[in-house]
C-alpha cells in the first residue's frame, strides 16, 4: 500500500529521518558487509512501521500495545544490530577475538528479531501489502545470505534459540501486560530479556566459559529472576485473590524461596563463591565505596521525601493532583547526583547498585501491582500521582525505565575491550550516555520547554527552545566531565560528539517511544561509532 498524503505530514516521518540520518552517520565510520543488512532492515522497517500503526488504530493488532503512541517500529529495529556492530568494530581494534565475535551475533539477533516483528506485522494486514512484502522479502534475503556466511553453526543457533525465547516471552508478557508497550518497546524490551536469558543458559551450561568476575553475571541472575518470579505470580494470582494476608505471606514466603534456594545457589555455581559474603566483601572494599553507598543512601531518602511531600499536597488540596513536569523531573536530577560520583570513582560499583534498585524496583511494583500486604495499597495510592500518558498498562514502568535507561551504557559498556578502563575519543563518554541524554538532555528540555518554550517542532508538543537548550546543557555537562574525569580524553572528536548530542536531541523531540530507553541507546551507538 503506498504511502497516502496524510502520512505524509506525520511526524513520524520526521523521527524516520532522524533515525536514517543517525545510520548513516554510523555507517561512514564503521562500514561492512553488515552495513548492507541494517540500511535494507531499515528501508522495510520504515514502510512496515505504517502497517503496524494502521493495526494499531484499527484494532487489529493480536496483543493491544500503548495507544498514545505510534508503533516505534524503525527507530526500536535498528538499535540493537547498530549495538552489535560498533561493539564488533570496538573488539575487533582491541584484538579481542571473541567479543568481536559476540559483537556479530548482537548485530544478527537484533535483525532477525525485527525482521521477525516485521513479518507479524504484514502477515496481519489485510489486505496484504504487495510493495511492503517484496521489501520485506529483500530484505530478508539479504540478511540470511550475510548470515550464512558470517555465522559458524553454533552461533546460527544461539540467534535462533533467541528468537525462540523472544516468542514464547512475547506471547506470555504481551498477553498479561495489555498497553504496557508498542511494538518498538516490546522488541527492545523483550529482545533484550530474551537475549540475557539465552546468555544465562549458555554460562550456565559452559562453566570454565562462565567463570570470571562476578559483577558480569549480577545483572544476568537478577533480571532471569525478577522475570520468572513474575510469570510465576501472575499464573498463581489468576486463580487466587492477590490482595488477601494469606496471598501476601506466600507472596513473601515464595520471594524469599527463589532467591535463596534457587537464584543465590544458580549464582554460586557461576562464580564459585558465596554470592552473599562476596556481595559484602565488594560492597565494603575500599572506603570510597562507603562513602559512596552512605552519600545514595541520602540520596534516595530524599527521593522518598519528594514522594511523600508531593502526596501530602494532594491529600490536602486536590484528590486530583498531579505532579507536575517539573517535579517529575526532580528524580531525574537525583538520579544525575547518583550516577555522576560512581561513574567518577568506581564503575563496577554502580554497576552492581544498579542492578540491585532494578530489583528492588520490580519487586516494589509486583507489590503494588498484585496489591501485597502490608505495602501494596500505600504504593497504589503513592505512585498514581506521577502516572503520565505512558503508564496506560496495568504496570507503572517510567521510574523502572529510567533507572534502566541511566544504566545500559554502564551494564553495556565494552570493558574487556577497553584495557584502561576507557574507549578512545568520543568513546570516553559512552558511560556518560545516560546521564547526558536522559538525566541532563531530557530533563532540561522538558523544564524549558513547559516554561519558556513557544516554538513548537512541526506536529509535536515539543519546543525549539526546550531542544536547544538541552544541547546547551549536554555540551556544558561535557566540559564539566572533562574537568572532574581525568580518564576522560576526547582528542579531537568534540565534532563528532556535538552532531551525536544535536541528533539525539532532535530525536528526542519526535519520538513518542520510552525516551527514557531509546536516546541513551542512541547516544551510546554513536559515540562508540
């Protein structure tokens, strides 16, 4: 079907075309035998991106996905091959043979799953688009041929083991979660479960492969574990009230059971350690690690101080109040005065205390959602005053993505390709994506833009001014980084890194996705490029 005068003047297009422009940009650095499959991926993600809006506006989509926004189809697609594939090149100039390796079976999963996505999407249509279906299939094409001769046998089978794991998780989450994401999110969200899952099972089996430093298996224990216990409650709650005491000690009972009888023994088998007196031995290990721990202690204290304060308000004035965009984003900059000093002074140690909020913060929305006792009323009643248009789901997930957002570049981040613990030029800051595109650009586009903004971009809520400004505040966020990092050396890529920052921005401005998970993303890809 082809493109009608109406979707013409979509801001959708506009977000493609950043999206295109940030590919290409890509691809003048890094191109390969690779670079053919992403621009083909892309192509027929842009016009089968249409057909999934048309479901979702018609209702004719299998699952229901968000409908506050559009179906994210091509920006989600091409984030996770263009992560394989500047983490390959970044390997592959270390000399680190089996990351780069890893690096082409990142690029390959991420295309065959949007391929995947891609097919559900003109399998569904009616009537069945002729000119999306030959695009789809060249494309197709083309990355199987790519795969067959870039991919041992092992490693075509670890990409389809993942795709496996990809529908079977879709098929459940999708249909417990009704409205919780769009496609593009699913395929981001859920890819990336699916592919730690995989990764899991595969250490798992390998055990002279799996061994190594515990921080890099923390976050695949933790995340397999948040995800089976949710599953496993959802199925136990279906047939029994969630809300009674009786519910709420076997809820506690079943939580603490998972974790000591079955995650904590899985964790000791990867490490050969007593994962709880190795948590203790790291987290105390210098006394900058205390210092730091006491100063996030405080930190979020404060943080519940805010939610408390603003619930008091509305208590007092208003059953109707809602938090504002500004005091929403008073969490963003608690989470910049979080992220700053561990990304300063110890690495690994935001790595594991990201991983452990990430499971405190699930754990804290299974109990609001499944209305545990004693806590899981209070939460409701808490958390419902910074609900915005993306909480449509059951599931409150904005506070989880941005935590999630803040983090992937640190969980993501190449260290055993990056012998001083620092990429070269704009990779320096690859760490620094979160707290640059989200904890700096995102919260001061939205403070300016809902105050001082007048100019609107073409078909969005978003200001010029707010866009703008948030430039201004990364490229100073940048100096500041600069002069407080010493590891940091940028050379002479602060070119690079100001069109990386702008196209972010701009994306940022017309992209209805989670920007708490996609411009981080976004931003990490091109300064690895």
């Amino acid at each position: 079907m082809p493109l009608t005068g109406t979707m013409l003047n979509k801001p959708v297009l506009l977000e493609s075309l950043i999206v295109f422009i940030i590919v290409l940009c890509v691809h003048t650095v890094v191109w390969d035998r690779y670079s053919w499959c992403v621009i083909a991926l892309a192509i027929q993600a842009f016009y089968v991106q249409f057909k999934w809006d048309r479901l979702l506006r018609l209702g004719g989509a299998v699952f229901q996905f968000r409908t506050t926004a559009n179906s994210g189809l091509l920006p989600a697609s091409m984030v996770i091959p263009l992560l394989g594939i500047v983490m390959k090149e970044r390997c592959k100039a270390a000399g680190i043979v089996y990351f780069e390796r890893f690096g082409i079976v990142v690029a390959s999963t991420g295309m065959v799953l949007a391929l995947f996505l891609s097919v559900i999407a003109v399998g569904i249509t009616r009537p069945v688009p002729t000119n999306t279906c030959i695009l789809s299939g060249i494309a197709g094409s083309i990355i199987l041929y790519t795969m067959k001769y870039s991919l041992t046998v092992s490693e075509v089978i670890e990409v389809l083991e993942v795709l496996l794991i990809f529908v079977y998780l879709s098929m459940i989450l999708l249909y417990l979660l009704p409205r919780c994401f769009t496609p593009g999110e699913a395929l981001l969200v859920l890819g990336g479960i699916s592919f730690i899952l995989k990764q899991l099972i595969k250490r798992s089996l390998n055990v002279i492969e799996g061994r190594g430093d515990p921080v890099d298996f923390v976050l695949l224990v933790a995340v397999a574990g948040v995800v089976l216990l949710g599953i496993f409650f959802t199925a136990l709650f279906f047939f029994m009230d969630s809300g009674t005491w009786t519910s709420s000690m076997f809820f506690h009972m079943m939580t603490a059971v998972l974790g000591l009888g079955v995650l904590m023994p899985w964790l000791y088998h990867l490490i050969r350690r007593n994962p709880l007196v190795w948590l203790l031995q790291f987290l105390v290990q210098t006394q900058t690690r205390v210092y730091l721990l006491v100063y996030w202690t405080l930190l979020a204290a404060s943080a519940c101080m805010v939610v408390l304060y603003q619930n008091s308000k509305r208590s007092s004035e208003s059953k109707k109040h809602q938090a504002s965009t500004i005091t929403r984003k008073y969490f963003h900059f608690i989470m910049v005065a979080t992220y700053i000093p561990g990304l300063i002074y110890d690495h690994q140690l935001l790595y594991i205390a990201a991983v452990l909020c990430l499971v405190v913060f699930i754990l804290l929305e299974y109990i609001r959602y499944f209305r545990i006792k004693p806590f899981g009323q209070t939460l409701r009643h808490l958390l419902t005053l910074f609900l915005d248009e993306r909480d449509s789901g059951p599931l409150i997930l904005t506070h989880i993505y941005l935590l999630v957002g803040m983090s992937l570049p640190v969980w993501l981040f190449p260290r055993p390709c990056a012998p001083k613990g620092t990429l070269p030029g704009a990779g320096a800051l690859v760490p620094y994506s979160g707290v640059l595109a989200v904890g700096v650009g995102d919260t001061i586009a939205s403070i300016f833009g809902s105050t001082i903004g007048e100019i609107k971009w073409p078909g969005t809520k978003k200001t010029f001014e707010g866009t703008m400004t948030a430039i201004f505040a990364q490229i100073i966020a940048v100096a500041l980084i600069l002069i407080f990092d010493g590891r940091v050396n940028l050379n002479t890529s602060y070119a690079w890194i100001l069109g990386s920052i702008s196209l972010v921005s701009l994306l940022e401005a017309y992209t209805t996705q989670i920007d708490n998970l996609l411009l981080p993303l976004y931003l990490q890809i091109l300064l690895m490029a």
